[in-house]
C-alpha cells in the first residue's frame, strides 16, 4: 500500500512524518510518497525525505494514495481529493466534529482520529493529546515570559532586590504539569489547582505548590478530565478570585472532550489583576477558560491585562511536535500493520483500533464502546495459614503471639548490659570498635529513614548507609593521645594526674 504525506494548510507548521519517521513507515512494509515543500516549516527540507526513501510527487497524486497521514483536520475540499475505500488519519476531533464525520462517511474513506487514543497503558505510546499538551504546556509558559517582560525569578542586585513572578496553572494535567515545571525552572513561584488531589504530589515534585479544593469530585474512568460538581466550582471559584488578586500570570488548561471548555476565570478576576499581568488561556479553542479570551488572538484589557488565546502553541515549536507527532502516528501505524507486510487492517475487536475509528464502510462509527480504565480496589483477600485454612476457619491454627512491649524492652536492656560487660572486659581497641559499628547502624539507619521513598532503591540505599559508616568511621580513627595510669593499666586517664604519664596514641 501507499502511504501520502500531505502538505498543511497555511497556519499549520506540523508535519504528520518527518525523514527519520519515514524510515521507520517503510520498515512496515509501505511505499511512502510526500508533497514537496509539506516539511518545510517544521525545518525538514525536501531532499531528507528523499534520502530516508520517500518519493516526491504532486499534491494530488499525494491526496490519491491508499492512506494519508494528515495533522489538521481536512476541509471538504481535501476530503473530495481521497479515494473513496482509502484511510486519513489525522487529528479529527471526532466529538466537536459531526459534519466531518458525515462527509468522510460518505466519501466512504475510513478515518482514524489520533486524538481519540483511549487513556489505557497500551495506547501511551501513540497518546498524541499528551504529546502536543506537553509541549503546548511549555510553549504557554515562554509565550506568557515574552509579554510579562519581567524577570520570573527573584534577584537582589546593586540596583535593588526583584522579586519572582508568581504563576497560578489551572489543571494539573500534562499540559499543566509542563507549564508548572517550566514556569518553576524559570524562577517563579507557582501555585496550581486540580480536582484530583493524587495530583498535589506530582505538582509538588516539580517545584509547584498544590492548591486543594476540599469538595468531593467525581473520579474518571476513561482518562479524560470530566465535568466538576456546583460545589467544587463554587469553591474553586473563590480560590481563583483570591489567586488573581496576588499572582501576576494565569496559565488555564482545562477542557473536556466533546464539551465547551468550563470557565474558570471571570471578568472580575481579570480586573482585579495587577496592570502588566499576563493570562495564557490554553482552552480558548474550545470556548475558553478565561472570560474575554479570543480564539487565535492577542487581547489586552482596559486595565492593562494581556489575555493569549493562542490555539497553535504546539505548531510554534514545529520541529520537535512534528518529531512526537511522527512517532505517535508510526507507533499506530505498527499495530495496524500486525504483518508488517505494508496492509494496513483495522481489527474492531481490539480496544485501541475500535476507539480511533470513527468512520468505516461508509458509516460514521464514532463514539466508540466506553472504555473503563479504573475501578474500585478489589476487596482484600481473607487471610489464611501456611496450610491455606483462612483465619478463623475451626481448623485453623491458634493465632502467633506477639511480644508484649514489656518483654521488648526487658530484651533490649539485657542486650545493652551485654555488650556492656563485653566492653568492660575487652582489652583495648575491641571496645572503640564496637562503639564505632553501633554509631555505624545507628546513623545508617537514621540517614536512610530520611531519605524520600521515591529513592529507596538498592543502590540508594546502600550508597546512603556506606556514607554515614564512612563519616561514624572517620570520626572514630581519631582519638587524642592516650594517659597510661600506672594502677590500672588497663584504662586510660582521660586527664592528667600525678599518678599517670603520657604514652604513645
């Protein structure tokens, strides 16, 4: 089969393949042909492509193959250039697009949408959403830097102390997550807000500090962030109006597939913001989370607020989204091509393929089964014995006693007295080297209690208990010059008397 790579309409800096992806689509079997000039505003020029074994041709015939690969949705002029029976996959937003779904239906092209992937850890690999959000999330950040004009982290110079920036990102998702790490790398103080609070230590880990909502939220089960209850708005609303107050930039990232993105900042909030601040309204596409937000503009409000509609932020670092983007499509290219045989075949019964189809044979097959991706935790098992009797069965065996606190203690001082008298009757330096091995497991101990359980592995651990032996050991290799005493020889004065003389270390 045929595989056309098709150049995007002006706005669209994206490539849907680029050379080194091509490579990879040929492995798979297929002959791949691109439209001239389709890679030149993601810095792929035309010869690489024809040197990882891709054919130049013209538009049409690109448009005429067995499967396209597209990055913007298609108008209805492009869905006249396919065949009918060929396959577009491209970004196709199945749930905001019904009409598109109708004509590629009856242009009888099968059409898989790559942002309609399940939320399931078998598809991660071919996620486009959380591609682009990625690098959309970072994007936000340099694009709010650009108009803040001020320094994001605090500085004290000769001239006078700057202090940092403060940044509130609205959902702690993946585009969320990178403008937090972005914005915290820069210096800035961020603060984020989310109504999954599982997020709290994701946005900690990362620099941010994470602003709860104490109401109950519905939990997801595709992945997808679903719509909050009136009480969390209410709450979060006061949380937004407090933070706009305060914090000089508004990164928002909320939306939800197949509905208007819900709105979070209001025009009160807008106004009560420091003149020179700076909102990035990530959603405005879909209606926006920022009230006064324009799709695709710049706008900038009487009291001096910048609000960013942009809705192309991940084509304004084209090179790298087209590199993830070429990667993600590949990935979805490898499992419909189970032969690796250059067929392409779309098997319904599996989950992931089922759910990115949305048009085949002539009918629109969107929206797909539900796919539930969380459930409950399973009850926990019944205990049972070595022999497999649960406890409590008749014949099970008599519960194992513990041992009192008593007992635990008496053990503990007997074993004191013991390496006690031990040292007393040890000749020297047997008893400095047993007080360096307990100080050894003791300070081992303690520094690897008090590392992060996010780095207890082995090597962690043994790194950390080497090093507080080293500093014990170092520490007990010196000793200050020893006084013999001539009526006991066996002990050392630790101050000078007339009946002691000094003797060597």
């Amino acid at each position: 089969m045929r595989i056309g790579i098709v150049a995007e309409p002006t706005g669209e800096n994206r490539v849907a393949a680029t050379p080194v992806t091509v490579a990879k689509i040929r492995t798979l079997g297929y002959e791949v042909v691109i439209e001239p000039g389709a890679g030149a505003a993601s810095s792929f020029p035309d010869g690489a492509y024809a040197d990882a074994g891709a054919t130049l041709v013209a538009g049409p015939e690109a448009w005429a193959s067995d499967v396209v690969l597209k990055v913007a949705a298609p108008t209805a002029e492009e869905v006249a250039r396919l065949n009918p029976g060929a396959t577009l996959i491209g970004l196709l937003s199945p749930a905001l697009s019904p009409d598109l779904l109708a004509r590629l239906a009856a242009r009888g092209v099968t059409a898989v949408a790559l942002d309609a992937v399940p939320r399931i850890s078998r598809a991660q690999s071919m996620d486009v959403l959380s591609s682009m959000a990625n690098i959309a999330g970072y994007r936000a950040v340099v694009e709010a830097a650009h108009e803040f004009g001020r320094f994001f982290t605090g500085q004290v110079t000769a001239a006078g102390k700057v202090p940092p920036a403060k940044v509130l990102v609205a959902g702690a998702g993946v585009a969320g997550l990178a403008a937090i790490g972005a914005a915290s790398s820069l210096g800035a103080i961020v603060r984020a807000t989310d109504p999954r609070p599982e997020v709290g230590d994701q946005v900690r880990s990362i620099g941010g500090e994470y602003l709860p909502v104490d109401v109950t939220v519905e939990q997801s089960t595709d992945g997808y962030a679903k719509a909050t209850s009136e009480a969390y708005d209410r709450r979060a609303a006061e949380i937004y109006s407090e933070q706009a107050r305060d914090v000089d930039i508004i990164i928002t990232t909320a939306q939800i597939p197949g509905r208007t993105a819900p709105r979070l900042i209001t025009a009160s909030d807008v106004a009560s913001m420091r003149p020179g601040s700076v909102i990035v309204d990530m959603a405005a596409a879909q209606g926006g989370n920022v009230e006064g937000s324009v799709p695709g503009e710049r706008v900038v409000t009487g009291n001096g607020v910048t609000i960013l509609g942009y809705a192309d932020l991940p084509g304004r670092l084209p090179t790298q989204a087209s590199q993830l983007y070429g990667t993600n499509l590949v990935n979805l290219l490898t499992l419909l091509t189970p032969g690796q045989d250059g067929e392409l075949t779309i098997d319904f019964d599996d989950v992931v393929q089922r759910a990115v189809t949305v048009t085949r044979d002539g009918a629109v097959t969107w929206p797909p089964p539900p796919v539930q991706v969380s459930a409950a935790p399973a009850p926990a098992p019944q205990a049972a014995d070595a022999a497999g009797v649960p406890a409590g069965h008749p014949e099970a065996p008599p519960p194992k006693k513990t041992m009192s606190p008593a007992r635990r203690a008496g053990l503990i001082a007997l074993g004191l007295a013991a390496l006690f008298a031990l040292c007393v009757v040890s000749p020297p330096p047997l008893p400095q080297h047993f007080l360096v091995l307990a100080l050894s497991v003791v300070v081992g101990f303690y520094v690897i209690g008090r590392v992060t359980h996010a780095l207890h592995t082995p090597l962690m651990s043994v790194t950390n208990a080497i090093s507080g032996i080293i500093i014990v050991g170092a520490m007990g290799s010196w000793s200050p010059p020893a006084w013999s005493c001539r009526s006991s020889p066996r002990w050392p004065c630790w101050s000078p008397a007339s009946t002691c003389s000094a003797a060597s270390p």
